[in-house]
C-alpha cells in the first residue's frame, strides 16, 4: 500500500550536480513532514533535509547552500536539488514520509562523488 520510490542517483564528479526524486503511493506528502537521510558505508544514518506540510525546509549544516529540498503536491514527489557535491556527500540517500499510522522509508539511491 505505501511505497516511496527514489530515483536520480547516479556517479558525479566533485562539483557537480544530481536531483534525486522520491515519489510515493499510499501517503500525501503535503499532509506530514517529509525528508531526505543519508547513510555512508561503516556510518549512522543522518538527516540531510525536511521539509514542513507548510514547505518551510531545514538543513544539515553540512550541505546547507549547496542543497535544496522541494515538493510538487500534485505529483506527490519530493525533491533534492544537490549541487556543489563533495566526496563526503557520497552515500545512499533515503527518503522518509509518514501518515497516521507511522513513517515510511524507501529503498534509496545511490550517490557516488568520485573524480
């Protein structure tokens, strides 16, 4: 019934840019908080960026100003926008939503910052 689908993930080189797209079934976006998580081999699992049912967003300070997390209702799909990508942001990125009867996570997708 609940699925979340990330998708634009790929191998990048420092400097470059990647949008990764989650898009869900079974839940509404716009109707809880909603973000992105990344989790790099051997690390914990950290917050990236939220977004409030009222759109405001908030950052991990290690990619504030470089990224931006977005959200079109009618598609259902919330976005990152990562530019200025670094070594250190590869990891696979996760995206979380919830409903009344908890909070959902997808596969993930894999990004890869290598020269």
């Amino acid at each position: 019934q609940v699925q979340l689908v990330e998708s634009g993930g790929g191998l990048v080189q420092p400097g470059g840019s990647l949008r990764l797209s989650c898009a869900a079934s079974g839940i509404i976006f716009s109707s809880y908080a909603s973000g992105w998580y990344r989790q790099a081999p051997g690390k914990q699992r950290e917050l990236v960026a939220t977004i409030t049912i009222g759109g405001s967003a908030n950052y991990a300070d290690s990619v504030k100003g470089r990224f931006t997390i977005a959200r079109d209702n009618a598609k259902n799909t919330v976005y990152l926008q990562m530019n200025s990508l670094k070594p250190e942001d590869t990891a696979v990125y996760y995206c979380n939503g919830g409903s009344s009867r908890g909070r959902y996570w997808g596969q993930g997708t894999q990004v890869t910052v290598s020269s």
